[in-house]
C-alpha cells in the first residue's frame, strides 16, 4: 500500500500560490498520508530532517515541494504513475531567459529546445516538485543532502543528491509534460 510523506521545504515562507497547491495535494490525494513543513536556513538540512523523519515512520514515498511551486492536485500521482524510484516534474530556473532546472551529459544545463518529449533520464534536476521511494534512502550514503563549495558553481543539495543516487545505482527520471511554475515576482514556465 502505498503512503507519502508530502514535505514542504522553505528557508523562509511559503508563497501563496503554494499554499493553495498544498491545500489541493492534501483533499484530492489520499495517499498522502502526512504533511510536513521544515523552515529553516539551511536548505539542505531541511531535506536531510524531513527524509530521516520519512524512513522512521515507514514511508513508501517522499513527495519534495517547496516553498515557491505552484501545480495541479494529481501531480503525485502523475509521478507515482511512472513507477521510479526517483522521479521530478520538470520546472524552470528563476531566470530571464528561463531554462530547465535539470542538467543532463554529466551536468551541463539543459536548454529549453532539447528538452525531449516524454519522460527521460537526467544527471540531475530540481528537487522542488520530486517523488522519492523510500527504498532509494536505504541505500544512498548519508549524508543525503549537502552542497558542494568547492567548484566555481555551488552544486545545490538537490544536485547533491541525484549525483550520490547515481553513484549507488539509481536512476534520475523528469517528467517534461506536467504543468508546473516555480512562481515568484514572476511565473517562470516554459
């Protein structure tokens, strides 16, 4: 049977829109069985806590939203649909002009025109809209989450993840065909 833990990841607030996606998520999707809102400075530690308190209460899945996503009540199930053990729906970077936050060929940034059109595999992408079995935390090294300083680029933890994942053998899936904002001043959307 199966249970998702809906995790809420936020350094600050929660944009409105969000709210209502959330609100959506927890009438129409029963397999939701809890709801989690993890605030806190450290993005990060935000995704390790909340993925440690997921495998305590025995999970079958982990659904990352954060602070700033706006979607459709299903997108879960969507997700659940595809039967991976890591899956993302696409959405865009918070930049004009707006691209994929989804890297691809050992982590050169996609672009919107090679996006392809259906589900595909990825090096790694965002984890603000991403379903995870809970099976994959057994066994991905911790830590889970962190960041990289070490480059010119920080590597965020999203990307941190996905990297460790694949090392221990699991695959990263997006989903390019559901709609989605990563919604600001601004709605960043294909």
């Amino acid at each position: 049977m199966t249970s998702i833990c809906l995790a809420v990841i936020t350094g600050d607030f929660i944009r409105t829109e969000t709210v209502s996606t959330l609100l959506g998520l927890v009438k129409k999707v029963p397999e939701i069985d809890n709801f989690i809102i993890q605030q806190g400075a450290y993005i990060h530690e935000n995704r390790e806590m909340v993925a440690e308190m997921a495998q305590k209460d025995g999970y079958t899945h982990l659904f990352f939203v954060d602070w700033d996503m706006v979607f459709g009540p299903y997108v879960p199930l969507q997700l659940l649909e595809h039967d991976k053990d890591i899956v993302a729906a696409m959405y865009q970077v918070k930049v004009i002009p707006s691209r994929p936050v989804t890297l691809i060929e050992d982590g050169r940034q996609m672009l919107n025109e090679e996006v392809p059109k259906g589900l595909f595999k990825a090096y790694a992408t965002g984890a603000g809209c991403m379903l995870i079995k809970m099976s994959v935390f057994d066994k991905v090294p911790r830590p889970w989450f962190s960041h990289d300083r070490s480059k010119d680029i920080i590597e965020g933890e999203d990307v941190w993840f996905c990297k460790r994942a694949r090392e221990a053998g699991f695959d990263i899936w997006v989903d390019p065909n559901i709609p989605i904002s990563h919604t600001g001043l601004y709605n960043y959307k294909k």
